[in-house]
C-alpha cells in the first residue's frame, strides 16, 4: 500500500425526506483494495455517486491527487480517472465489444470510425488483463459475467487511477470471479487504489486490505482485514439501538394450522429450492439484502412471474398457480414494493381502487354498482383510518401512507387470508408506519396470515414471529423471533452456500 | 472458499437469424421470389414499362424509408414524412409555378424544409421529451394544413415533360433515344450505400444506434446525446424533403390534404427490412429491400387479378408478420 490518493472529508448529503450521508470519512490509498460494506440503505452508493459526480454533496470535500476536487458528471470524474463499474451494467447490446468499450472515444479516420484500430486496441487490452473475448463480438450474445469482464475492461482503458467494483461477483461463475481477482491483484500491483462494495464476507477476507462500514449514512469506521473477523464486521454494520420494542416472543399458538407452504420453489437465479411454511394468524419475516431474492419469491408465489419447479400447499391442499388470477382465487394477495407502479391505479378514486380485486361482487349485470363500491369503500376508510376526504379523491392525492392503506382495503375487500407485504413501509413517515403496524398486528390477530418482506432490522424484528433469511435466491436461515438478533440475521444475510 | 455456484448458461450460438444484417438477405429472397412469382402468372407484368411503372413509384417511398430508418433505429418514429413531402413539394412547387422561381431553386426550398421540420420533430423529441409518436403525429398534421396554405388550396403542377424548368424529371427517368432508362434507380442506390456507410461508420450512424440500444447508458458515457437524437430526426426530415422532390418528378400534379399514409408505407417497409420496433437495430439496405417488398406487392397483385383492398390487406399481414418475426427475435435472445 502506498499513500493516499482520495479522501472524501466529513461528505454530507441529505435527499427530501432522507439524510443519507453524514459527515462521512472514506480514504483509498494507491495499491490497495478497499472494500466498502454496509446494510441496504447505509449509503454505500450514495457516496460513490457523489464521488463520481453523479450526485452533488452538500457540504465537505474530496481531495484527489493533493488536490481538491469537485466533479459534475461521471465524463469529468472519467477524465480525472476515477471510474466506477457498476453493478447493472451500463452496455448497448446492439453494438460490438469494441464499439461498447470506446463509445465517446471512437478512433476516426477523417470521418470514418476506424472499427479496424478499435478491434486491435480492444486486442491488446484484453491481452493485457488475460481476459478471453473476441472484441467484434455483439455485446448481447455474451454471458452477463463476460459482459461485466467487459465493463472492467472498459474502466481501465480510462487509465483510471481509482476504479470502484459496486457488486462484481454478483453475476460472476466461480472461475469467473478467480478471474476478477487476478485482474484486481494486477491492478493493485500496478498501485491503483480499489474500492470494493460487496456483502460476500469470504471475498472480502481474500482480497481486500482494509474494510470501511458504513451504517444509516454514517462512517462507524476502518479494519484492516487481516486483523479482523467476520463478526467484528457485522458489528459495525447492525450495532445500533433499537428504538422500537423489538418483538419478544411469537404470538402464534404452537398448534396454529399451516396455511401455506411452499416446497422446493424454483424461479431462475433469485429462487432456488426456496421451502418455508406460514402458519395461521403468523407474521412471517422474510429479511435479506438487496438482491437476495425475496421479492421474485413473492412473485413466484403469487404467479406473477413463472416458476421452474415446486409445489404450492394452501391449507394442506396443492394448489397450481399460473397466475395472479389463480393466486387471488386461492386467497393470496401481494402488496408489491413499488407503490405507484404495481399497487394502485394512480389517476383513480379511493372507491375504484378499493373494489379493483374483487369488482365481480360490485356488478350489476353490465353496470358497476357505485353505490355498494362506495359504500365498502367507506367502510375500509374508517376501518383502517384513512387520512381522506372521501372516497371520491383521487389515489395520486393521498400521502404515501394512505395510499398504502387503500392497497391493503383493496385485498381485504377480496378476503384475501394470505397477504405477502412486500416492503409495506418504504416511504412512509414514522407515523404512518406505526398505524400500518397496528393495522397488521390487527389482521394477525383476526387470523390472517402474513408475509412480510422488509429490508429494515428494526422492522423485521418488531413485528415478526418467525424470520426467514435469504440470501442470493437461497433461503439461508429461519428463525423464531425469541431467538433472533440483528447479528444472527445479518450473518444469515451474508452467508455462501458451499 | 465457499462459494456458491451461479449458474450462468454457454455463451448464446448465434444462429442465422440472430446474426445482425440476416434480414436482409432473407428479405432480398422475398423480393426476388415476389418478382418471379408474378412474372410466371402474369405476361404483362413481365414488360419492361412495368417494371419502369414499379421504379418511378417506388422513388419517394425508398427516400422516406432511408429518412426514417434513422429515428426507427433509436426506437422512435416520425410520422410527419408523408403529409411532409406533400407539402414541401407544394411550398416549392408553388414558387417554382406561381412566382416564377427556378426549378433547382425549388427543389433546394423543398428540401430545407423538410429540414426545417425535421429539426422541430428532434427538438420535440429530444429536448422536450415528448414520445415521438404524438411530436411527429402532431407535425404531420401541422404539415398537412402548412401545405394547403402554401400553395392556397390548389393542386400544384411542376414543370411537365418539355417544357422550360422540367429537367429535374429527367433526374429519375431519362430517355435516350427511344428508350426511357429509370435512372433514379442508380441516384437511390448511392443515397442507400451513403447513409449506409454514415450509418455504420460515422458517429452520426454509431450515436444512433446506441441511443436506440440504451440511451441511459448512451447518456453515461459522455455521449451529447441531446445532439444526436436531434439529428436522427433531422436526416428523416431531409430525406422527406428528398423524397417531395422524387414525388414532384414523378407525378404530374401534387395535390394538398395528400400524403397521408405514404408514411406507413415507409415505415412498414423498413420493419420488414429488418428495423426492430425497440430501436437499436436496422439497416438502410433493409429497409430499401423491404420498401421493394411492398412496392411489389402493390403493383404485383392488380396483375394477377386483386384490386387495391386486397393489396392493402396483403400488405397489412406481412406487416405483421414482420413484426412478429422481430418479437419472436427478441424473445428468443430474452431467454436467458
């Protein structure tokens, strides 16, 4: 390691709503690999935006080189040479490995792009990197982890002299990521300062130096790797106080009947051999990091998306679902992460959205009986205590957490007795969170059976009875609340399967 | 270390189809059978005057076809083309006839036009971020009523056959002796191998196609997207007003509250040369083969007995055929 090349002093960068970066400290030094670890939200990526200049901080500085910097956009970062791979990556499928990696910079002759110099450079900086890829190869026939060889590829012929990994194994096959390693440990021989954001605590013990945690948009701080231990690190990244009473026990009766239970569910990369029960009148937490696999779950389950394999039992019956259609027949209903896009229809009232799962019990022959919606509309109002004017405003009107009431009166209305809550209280005030809370504490109790999908600990541990954990589409841990801690989830959250 | 084992499926084989630029040969097939196909049921399609007949029609469509191409590429469309021609053809045709200008003098007043519309459409598309669909439907009907303006309601007639200023229709069809020679044919081709070259190596072309493929991506990468997503539209406009001069040769009188539909034409002719609907793939030879295609279809089948709905019902389904084709293509690479 050598010295320091970047130290971002005291950033600080707050959204509407959201302080997401506070007074944090991050320092790379030329020849090291730094790795950058946190919870979903800590505000990993916050920073390395407003490092790239993809956000603007609002108060403290970044010295690059000695000097202090300020970019605007990524081209200025790019050409200082700070590069960021991302983790989706950023190709034009139609265009060849070549034409992707010099995009912006295309050699000319005259007028003509000279594809034939764009091959040969491309040539040698593979050759360089001992990367395997036929540069006039179309981009869209290559392998997701070629792809990403590709990105890291492009990166470095910026002549960077920081290049941030946001997530690289993610999509990588076991030799793939010997590969990226290799390239890594060139890269840091070559005194290039590497910043490595990644859960997978394995990786991080094998190639990186130094470890940097950030927790709720705060730096708790730097270990060197050699010098710690996974559970040093999961320290800094759940040690907080929970504010909110977490639960103490389960509140589901030890004979409570199983009403769902899926075995063996199969759906693509997100969901392999996913098997977990629900039981009668339970709040089951699924919790796991970003990508871990718990909303293409859901989906599975609900038949949103096709499944590959496994069973569905409802009430000890197998069930086909093909189909939201089929899910809802049986009682399944699923409040999707994203509000706005999956949950309600924006431009209409409290009343149409309400009766929107079940309209068939609102028809009169051709006509839609507005009387009888409006009048189960207001009902659900004031049973879930709707903060509005009447049935009659337009959902788009309502503050988020109202509006994530009428998404929930729209299921009840339908009976559903299985509700999957995918994220309930992402964007929502404390004060609505809490009637939310209430709300589904309420409906536990009434003998509904719910899964709550949430990437927040406190949540997660307020309000389940039993906890799932995923973790890259595999169930990595289950259990009972009496027994579960924010370490032991996020060790579960972060585990590799052998 | 343990790891766990994500499966990532070989590398994709290319087939034939996947293959950019396939299309087109499967398409130059299509035309060449067409072409037999009728000139086996027919005797008098067989005739040379026919085949002049195919080429003077073909002219304005193939110009628009290799116009539009572009904003297609970016996974736009500009349905401004066809009422444009018409009425870039009538604002020059009505200097050229009522105020005496001279006829290249017209044709360049058509052809910045075009242009000038051109430009309206990218700066709708580009920096206002309206969905090009409604920015260019909305030019188109802005063309429609400019054009009757321009030329006061009347039908506009440029210079006939012999008589002073009609040079510029021998441009397209010359006679030598007694033979007439569709030499616009030879003027298309080498506009179709120049945009194919400005496509496929200038960063004009480049900037295109990786608008078309991922703009946010194009974005990123430093590109001043803005800039060449203006000049997509551009092209499309300057290659209308290309095309009102091809029109303007070869029809005798040029009639306001037309073109309404050349556009689909055009449009349906580079989908089934190969242009995908969700931009970022296409080429300008596609799209000339496709163009043949209909053209083919259009004066083909009144010879062997079906009236013009027929054609335009044909038409209509090997429309969608291509589209289907170009869905079936994507699905098929979506399989991952």
């Amino acid at each position: 390691m050598g010295d320091t090349i970047l130290t971002m002093n005291e950033i600080d960068k707050s959204f509407p709503g959201v302080h997401a970066l506070d007074h944090v400290n991050f320092e790379v030094k030329k020849g090291e690999v730094h790795a950058l670890m946190g919870e979903n939200g800590a505000g990993k990526s916050t920073l390395m935006k407003v490092l790239t200049g993809i956000y603007t901080k609002d108060s403290g500085s970044i010295v690059f080189e000695g000097k202090e910097v300020e970019f605007h956009n990524t081209r200025e970062a790019q050409d200082a040479g700070i590069v960021i791979v991302h983790q989706e990556l950023n190709m034009l499928g139609h265009l060849t490995v070549a034409q992707n990696i010099f995009i912006g910079r295309e050699f000319k002759k005259g007028i003509r792009i000279d594809d034939k110099k764009m091959n040969e450079e491309a040539s040698k900086l593979f050759q360089k990197l001992h990367i395997d890829i036929d540069p006039t190869e179309m981009m869209s026939n290559l392998t997701v982890g070629k792809q990403q060889m590709c990105e890291i590829a492009k990166a470095i012929s910026h002549e960077a002299k920081v290049i941030i990994f946001d997530e690289p194994s993610a999509a990588l096959t076991e030799t793939e990521i010997e590969e990226l390693f290799k390239i890594i440990r060139d890269l840091r021989k070559q005194q290039l300062g590497i910043v490595y954001i990644s859960h997978r605590m394995d990786e991080i013990k094998v190639i990186t130096d130094r470890v940097t945690v950030m927790r709720d948009g705060g730096y708790v701080g730097t270990l060197i790797t050699k010098e710690c231990t996974k559970d040093d690190i999961i320290n800094m990244m759940v040690g907080r106080v929970i504010y909110e009473d977490p639960k103490t026990e389960s509140a589901v009766p030890k004979d409570a009947p199983v009403v769902l239970k899926v075995e063996k569910l199969n759906a693509g990369r997100m969901v392999q051999d996913v098997s977990f029960e629900l039981r009668k009148g339970e709040v089951l937490g699924f919790s796991g990091l970003m990508g871990a696999g718990r909303t293409e779950t859901a989906r599975a389950i609900f038949g949103a998306d096709p499944k590959t394999g496994g069973d569905i039992y409802i009430n000890g019956q197998k069930v086909e679902i093909n189909s939201p259609q089929d899910a809802v027949k049986y009682g399944i209903g699923y409040l999707s992460e994203d509000r706005k896009r999956f949950g309600i229809v924006v431009q209409k009232s409290v009343a149409e959205n309400s009766t929107m799962a079940a309209l068939e019990n609102f028809v009169k022959g051709l006509f839609i009986d507005k009387k009888k919606e409006n009048k189960i509309a207001q009902d659900y109002v004031e049973s879930l205590a709707t903060k509005t004017p009447g049935v009659d405003q337009l959902v788009v009107n309502l503050s988020g957490g109202n509006q994530q009431k009428v998404v929930i009166a729209k299921w009840l209305i339908r009976n559903c007795d299985i509700l999957i809550f995918d994220e309930p209280t992402r964007g929502i005030d404390v004060g609505a969170k809490n009637e939310i809370y209430k709300l589904m504490n309420r409906l536990a109790e009434e003998g509904k059976s719910i899964i709550m999908i949430s990437s927040e600990m406190t949540e997660i541990l307020r309000m389940s009875d039993r906890i799932v954990v995923m973790c890259e589409g595999r169930k990595t841990g289950e259990i009972d609340i009496s027994e579960a801690s924010q370490e032991i989830i996020m060790n579960m959250a972060t585990r590799e399967i052998g | 270390m343990n790891k766990m084992v994500v499966n990532t499926p070989a590398e994709k084989k290319g087939s034939f189809l996947s293959k950019p630029g396939s299309q087109k040969f499967i398409v130059l097939l299509v035309v060449i059978c067409l072409f037999v196909f009728f000139s086996i049921f027919s005797p008098n399609f067989r005739k040379y005057t026919t085949i002049l007949s195919i080429m003077d029609y073909s002219y304005y469509i193939v110009l628009m076809a290799i116009g539009v191409t572009f904003p297609l590429i970016t996974g736009g469309v500009d349905l401004s083309i066809g009422t444009g021609l018409i009425c870039y053809s009538l604002a020059g045709g009505y200097l050229v006839v009522h105020c005496g200008w001279p006829t290249w003098a017209g044709m360049i007043v058509s052809v910045l036009f075009g242009v000038l519309i051109g430009t309206l459409n990218g700066t709708l598309v580009s920096i206002m971020s309206l969905p090009p669909f409604l920015a260019t439907l909305c030019t188109c009907m802005i063309t429609r009523g400019l054009g009757s303006i321009c030329s006061k309601s009347f039908g506009i007639s440029w210079p006939t056959s012999g008589s002073e200023g009609s040079w510029f229709r021998d441009i397209f069809k010359i006679t030598i002796g007694d033979t007439k020679y569709p030499l616009g044919f030879v003027w298309v081709l080498l506009l179709v191998l120049l945009m194919a070259f400005v496509l496929n190596h200038t960063k004009i072309g480049r900037y295109t196609i990786a608008i078309g493929s991922n703009k946010e991506a194009t974005i990123l990468s430093g590109i001043n997207v803005k800039f060449y997503h203006i000049m997509a539209y551009v092209i499309s406009g300057l290659f209308a007003g290309l095309a009102s001069i091809a029109y303007s040769a070869v029809f005798s009188t040029v009639q306001p509250g037309t073109g309404a539909g050349f556009e689909l034409e055009a449009i349906g002719g580079a989908i089934i040369g190969g242009v995908s609907a969700s931009g970022g793939s296409g080429s300008v030879g596609g799209s000339l083969l496709g163009v043949f295609v209909i053209c083919l279809l259009k004066t083909g089948l009144p010879y062997i007995g079906l009236q013009a709905n027929w054609q335009q019902i044909i038409t209509g389904l090997v429309l969608i055929g291509a589209v289907m084709v170009d869905i079936l293509k994507k699905r098929k690479a979506a399989t991952v």
